[in-house]
C-alpha cells in the first residue's frame, strides 16, 4: 500500500511572533514545563488531554504536519520550519515555516487569521493560497480542534528561517485566478455526522475527511486540479513527489484483501500483510504521522475506510 505524503504544505508569507518558552515532554502531564525545543519535537499528544497544546499536537502529528513542513533528515532545530519540496503536476511547492519565528513563521497571527487560512485557504491580507495546502479538507474541522491547533503552535520555538519560493509553472504564478479554482473545486463548511452511523465510524470520516485529508493524495485530478469525485480515494499514477498513490477503497484493486487488522498495523508499523515495509513517503507519513495515533482512532480510520464503495483502479 505504498503512498505518497499528504499535500499538507501551508503556503503562508505572513509574520510570526515571539518564540515561546514552554514545551511539554513527551510524557509529562499536562502543565508541565520546560525550556527545550526536544519536548517539542517529540510530543506525541493526547486527545483527550485537559491541555490544548497536547490535543494540538496530536492533530498536529494526525494532520502530517510535520511530514510536509519539517525538510527530511533536518535537525530538530528546524522542527516545522519549511523547506520539504513536494512536488506535484503543477509544479514543486515548498513547505512553509510555520513556527513562531516573527518574520517567517505564523507566531503573530491571531486565531482568527490561523481559523481563516484552515478554513477558507486565505492568508491575513486576504490572498489566496494554492490549493496544494489542503485546506479542502481541513475546512471541515472542527472549532476546537483549530483553536487546539493554533494552540500547539504557538508552542514551537520560532526558528529564523526564510521559506523557498515555489518552483511552478507561469500561469500559476497568478493567484487572483485561485478565486476561479475555488468557485470550481472547494466548498467550505464543517463535518456533519452521519446519524445513521455509530459513533467510530464517525470518528473515523472525521479524521479521514478532514484532518488526515488522505483524499488529497489517494484520488486522481480533474484538468482543473481538482479532486475526480468519481475516483475519490481509488489512487492515481500521477500523485505528488511523481509517484504513484494507490487505491484504497475496499476492491481488490485496492485494500479489499486486508483485513482491519493488517489496516491498523500498516498505519501503526508501516508492514503489510505479506511482511514488507512501507517505503517512500508513506513511511514518513507512519513514522511521523499515522504511528502516534491511538489504537481506537485507527481502528475508526479503518472502519471508514471500510466502508467506502469499492472501486475499480488498478494503480501501476
């Protein structure tokens, strides 16, 4: 079931504001504090936490936050700081700073401009980002889960880091005509549960569809740039990093083989049910992401996974 990381890359120019001096170790409560960037780093978070800044981070790791804005092998100095390429059919974009450094991170923006740029994909002066920053789907978040969000970040050191411009093709070089692709392609408004659904599954289209945006990367493109509606999570030869992303609804040109336990432990280990590894980007998406969730939010993720109508699409 290899992958490629999710295009989760915060195309944001604004300014940031103070570095903070808080961070939480991995296993401290809730309150305790410290001074090293390390408890940082490794924060692995708990949604049902009293903390914030721990629900945050959770988010922050089921997101693939780090994944798309912390540049492979970087020290833990520029956790979060930008500079991973993704690249993409419509050209390479650069994942941005989004520490709390006052020029080049996010630290100034106030939880409305944080709300904004997840919710509408604006920035504080009211541009518009490309839609590689997957805020398609982040829009249906939830308030809080935003707010605790916005709160874990303003916990990362600022770090002093200026972010690559994006290598992309002229014309897309435009960003007065993502007014157009908006009114074509995205659709604002939050995640409405299904009430004929029991509570995991719910759990489950709730982080798939909005937080973890898996969409974003397993469903092919219209010409526009658009998700195909039609081939929504059936994989693409054309993902981003130039790879291929595989299908993974439940036919079995997709995940229709696995089991809900070989799901689960592929999302915890990375091994599929013939023993191998995941490779590539999806490996970075494990370690960094999908392995610090607990056991019943993966196990939802699966049940919705499950549930999706399988479709045809044998990805090469």
């Amino acid at each position: 079931m290899g992958g490629v990381v999710g295009l989760g890359v915060l195309l944001i120019t604004a300014w940031g504001g103070d570095s903070v001096a808080r961070a939480h170790s991995p296993t401290a409560p809730a309150g305790v504090q410290g001074d090293t960037l390390v408890g940082v780093v490794e924060l692995r978070g708990d949604p049902e936490s009293d903390d914030p800044v721990m629900r945050g981070a959770y988010l922050a790791r089921a997101g693939n936050c780090v994944t798309c804005h912390t540049e492979e092998d970087a020290a833990e100095e520029l956790f979060l700081a930008g500079g991973k390429p993704i690249e993409t059919p419509f050209g390479v974009f650069y994942g941005t700073n989004i520490t709390s450094n006052p020029e080049h991170g996010i630290g100034d923006w106030s939880e409305e401009d944080f709300a904004r740029a997840m919710r509408e994909g604006r920035a504080p002066d009211g541009s518009h980002y490309y839609p590689s920053f997957p805020y398609a789907a982040f829009t249906k978040m939830t308030d809080s889960d935003i707010s605790d969000l916005y709160a874990f970040l303003r916990e990362v050191p600022g770090v002093d880091r200026e972010n690559i411009p994006h290598d992309i093709p002229w014309y897309a070089g435009f960003r007065g005509s993502l007014a157009l692709w908006k009114m074509m392609n995205f659709e604002e408004g939050r995640f409405e549960p299904d009430p004929d659904r029991d509570e995991q599954w719910n759990r489950g289209a709730y982080l798939t569809r909005a937080v973890t945006h898996c969409a974003e990367c397993h469903s092919p493109r219209t010409l526009s740039g658009g998700i195909d509606e039609g081939l929504r999570y059936a994989g693409t030869s054309d993902g981003p990093d130039g790879g291929s992303v595989p299908n993974i609804t439940p036919h079995e040109t997709g995940i229709g083989g696995w089991s809900a336990r070989h799901l689960v432990r592929y999302l915890e280990f990375g091994m599929d049910p013939d023993g191998d590894f995941a490779g590539g980007s999806m490996a970075d998406v494990i370690s960094e992401g999908t392995s610090y969730l607990t056991g019943e939010d993966l196990a939802a993720i699966v049940d919705y996974l499950s549930s999706l109508d399988p479709i045809e699409n044998e990805i090469d």
